[in-house]
C-alpha cells in the first residue's frame, strides 16, 4: 500500500505540467489511478497550502496554491467522493 501512495507521489512530481490543472480534475485522475491498483480506504482532500499539516501530499494544482492530501479511511472509506445519498424511503 505504501509502495502505491509513494509511486503515485513520484509520478506526480516529475509531471511535467504540475500545479496547472483544477484540482478537481487531478483529484479524479488519481482516484482513477488509485482503484485501478486496488486502493481502497482512502480520502482525497483538497487544502490551501498553508493548512497542510502531516499528511501525505499526492498532488498540486492550481498553479501551486493548493495540494491534494491522502489518507487512510474506515473500511468503507469515500475514496475522495461525497458519500451516496440514500435512496428515499417511502411509506407502505
């Protein structure tokens, strides 16, 4: 799992274009990437430069000024995404 989160790290900073695309855009693009190797359990987060802390950076967009996080979830993590909303219940 490791090894997945550190390569992915890797290929986004040798990118050749990096920080120039919206972050909701390369946000999707790694969570493509991430489920096509099986990772799942995880949140992507977009921050402000100056709010990250600790946390692993997977990504920079918006010319730099932002940076996508990642972290480990609960099983049944979001992967990145708002969670489903449940389908309306109806009265019998």
């Amino acid at each position: 799992m490791k090894n997945v989160v550190a390569a992915l790290m890797v290929a986004l900073i040798v990118a050749p274009a990096l920080g120039q695309k919206p972050c909701e855009e390369l946000k999707s693009e790694i969570v493509q990437k991430l489920e096509a190797k099986g990772v799942k359990n995880y949140q992507l987060v977009v921050v402000a430069n100056q709010d990250v802390k600790d946390q692993k950076v997977v990504g920079s967009c918006e010319l730099g000024t932002k940076k996508i996080v990642y972290s480990r979830t609960a099983e049944g993590g979001t992967a990145g995404r708002p969670a489903p909303t449940p389908p309306a219940q109806t009265k019998h």
